[in-house]
C-alpha cells in the first residue's frame, strides 16, 4: 500500500499527538536494546560449551606391525604381526559431573549479569524520559514568561505614551521581550534533543512522539539508608558475585578431579603371520604421582575465590556510599522542592501582582518591576531543576538496589522485578 507525503505527514502528526509513557518506553527500549540481545550470544556460546563438556572420552583406533622389513630371518613380511586396537580412558573422580556443573553456574551467572544491565538500562531510560519531562515543564514556564514580557511591554508602552515613563523603558522592556522569545526558541530546540536522545535508546533515530507523559513535581518520600542497605545483599550487583564465586567454586571441584588419575585401556586382535595364529592383547595404564601435579592449579582457583570475596565486600562498601550520596542528593532535592512549591513561589507570585499594581499607579520604577519578575521566574526554574535532580538520584537509587521508587504515571515497578 502506498501512502501519499501528505497523508504520510498527517499520520505522522497524529503519532505524535499522543505522548510516549515511561512504561512504553521502557518496553520499547527492552525489546530493542542491542546490550541485552548480546546476552542470547552468550546464552549459545555456553550452551555449545556445555556440549563439549558432556562429551566423554573419545575411543581410538590403532595398528601395530612388527617384524616386517627386517634382515635376516625377519627380511620381507613373512613374519609379520600385525596387531588391530581400540583404546580409550576411563575418567575418574566425577570429572564429567564437574565440567557439566560449570556449565550450569555460568547459565544462573548469565542471568544475573542480565539482571544488573537490564537495571542499568532502565535507570537511563528513566534519567532521559526525565530530561524531557523537565524540558516540557521548562518550556511551559518561559512560555510563560514570554507572555508576562508581553504585558510587560505593553504596559510599559501604555506609559510612556501617557508620558509618565522615558522612552528608556520602553527599550528595556522590548529587548525583555526579544530574550523572552530567544528562551522559548531554546528551549524548544532542547526538549527535541531530549526527545529524540530517548527514542534512540529503542533505535529511533526519528522520534514518532512530540512529548511525554507525566509531572515532574510527583515525588514519593525517600526510603530510610536503613531500609535500602538491607536490600543490597539481594541486588543484582551483590548476587553477581554470589554467582561468580559459584562459577569458581565450581572450578575449584573440576580442579579436585583431576587429582584422581584417569586409567587408559587399550583391547585388540594380534595376528601373527609366521604361526598362522590370532590372539587377544589386552592393557590399561595409571599416571604415577599425579597428585602433586595439580596442587598448583587448585591453589591458583583457591586464591582466585578469595579475590572473589574480597571484591564483594569491597563493591559492598562502594554501593553503600553511593546509596548515601545518591540518596543524600534526593533528600535535599525533595527539600528545595517543597520549600520552593510553598514558601518562595507563592509569595513571590504575590509580590509580582503587587509590584504590578503599584508599577500602573506609578509608585513602583520599571526596575522593581522586571526584578520581581525575574525573581520569581529564577524560583520557578530552580523548582523544575530541583524536581529533576530528585527523580534522577531516584533512578540511580533504583539501579543500585532494584527498588522502584520514581513516582510517575503507570506502573512501572514490576518491571523492575522482572529485570
């Protein structure tokens, strides 16, 4: 089916009209991420190791003559014996079970790494859905702004053509004007960058969306530092090296089989030309002292699964103090959030209608006028930044520990769960 540039442009408007939720994003960029479809590779590349690993010993085929293009009694093939074997080993110590093992532990290994990848993802999905949020909100307010600059203006204009303001306010509030419009423009171009940095974390070079949907200023109180340290021995991040040291414990027992010798057989058929006679030879062989010789091997995945505890507790520290600062940043960002929403703004709002007034009365300079405006616009900015720093440190705190804690539309906590 063909469709027409118009029509293809009119349906594009209609994508975009409806907004793109986190939800949505989320599942889009899951479904599509390369980073995660990396781990079905893996998942073959163990499952074609596991293959190998349950083979057991091969059987080999092997022919002896003896006798034969000698001197003597012995010159040309008239006393040849010919000997026809099959030979192969006998493994001891479990060593099949043990190479199979390793095989499994590095699936429940790969699942994990899955989990702690899947978790760093969606917290930059979040983080990016969020820079868009806070560029719309961001464009509301200099909107708005422009449309004060605007009465401002026209105000201005109103006086001096009464005479009662010089000219030089008139400029002023014409350039006011012209900034007002030049944020607008900005701030535009920024939410479409935003926007489209979150549809390319799906592939989408061309976003089919024009916003997002959300508020920013929907914030949940913090978990006490308590509450998100009891959690961390079950995050991701700790159970990575859980399943690690399983995968070298596992080593360490391949290790310990090879300290029980494997035996080598060896059966065949023996012809002996010169007596026109068959027999049956049979053999085995042990290695002596072997022992000793993978005392060195077990030691080495010793001492690698020590290394192994120690960077956990080590990661262990490092997540708690990035829990601390992350959380320490949500807590003083849900501070300004509130003081801003109920103790700077609405003052500040009243301040502007007042200034306003007095300014058409003529008891108020331009000056105090535009000052209080941009007092309050300062504030409004800070709220929007302040709103976002929480929302983000929230996704950190979620990628860290796997709770879901960022309060926007739809629920999006199961899915963090899952992954």
């Amino acid at each position: 089916m063909c469709i027409s540039g118009n029509a293809s442009a009119a349906l594009n408007d209609v994508n975009r009209a409806f907004p793109m939720t986190l939800e949505s994003a989320i599942k889009r960029t899951l479904i599509n991420n390369p980073q995660l479809h990396e781990f079905n590779f893996r998942q073959q590349v163990i499952a074609g190791e596991a293959k190998t690993a349950a083979l057991r010993p091969g059987y080999a085929v092997g022919v002896e003559a003896e006798n034969f293009l000698g001197s003597g009694d012995v010159s040309g093939i008239n006393d040849v014996e010919l000997t026809i074997t099959l030979s192969s080993v006998i493994e001891m110590g479990e060593k099949l079970h043990a190479r199979t093992n390793i095989s499994n532990v590095k699936r429940q290994k790969l699942v994990v790494e899955k989990q702690v990848r899947s978790l760093d993802i969606l917290a930059e999905v979040m983080r990016r859905y969020i820079d868009v949020l806070a560029g719309q909100e961001t464009v509301n307010a200099v909107n708005e702004a422009e449309q004060l600059a605007r009465y401002t203006y026209q105000a201005v204009i109103r006086r001096v053509e009464a005479g009662a303001s010089p000219l030089l306010e008139q400029k002023r509030a014409e350039a006011a004007l012209a900034k007002a419009r030049l944020n607008v423009q900005t701030a535009k171009l920024q939410l479409q960058t935003s926007i489209k940095s979150l549809s390319i974390m799906w592939g989408e070079q061309q976003p089919a969306f024009g916003h997002v949907q959300g508020n920013i200023f929907s914030l949940t109180k913090s978990p006490s530092f308590q509450t998100l340290i009891s959690t961390l021995s079950a995050s991701p991040h700790i159970q990575l090296f859980a399943q690690q040291s399983r995968v070298q414990n596992a080593q360490m027992r391949l290790a310990q089989t090879a300290n029980r010798p494997d035996v080598s057989w060896t059966a065949g058929i023996r012809r002996i030309k010169a007596i026109d006679a068959t027999t049956f030879v049979a053999g085995a062989s042990v290695p002596l002292l072997s022992n000793s010789r993978n005392l060195g091997d077990y030691e080495a995945q010793r001492a690698r699964l020590d290394t192994i505890e120690q960077q956990k507790q080590a990661s262990l520290r490092n997540l708690y103090h990035q829990v601390n600062q992350a959380l320490d940043a949500r807590n003083r960002a849900l501070l300004e959030v509130s003081t801003f929403q109920k103790d700077i703004i609405p003052p500040l709002k009243e301040a502007l209608t007042l200034v306003e007034k007095a300014y058409s009365d003529g008891r108020f300079s331009y000056l105090e006028w535009v000052s209080t405006r941009q007092e309050l616009l300062d504030a409004q900015h800070a709220l929007i930044q302040s709103a976002k720093q929480a929302h983000q440190r929230g996704a950190d705190i979620e990628a860290l520990t796997g709770i879901s804690i960022v309060s926007l539309p739809g629920d999006t906590s199961h899915i963090f769960k899952e992954h």
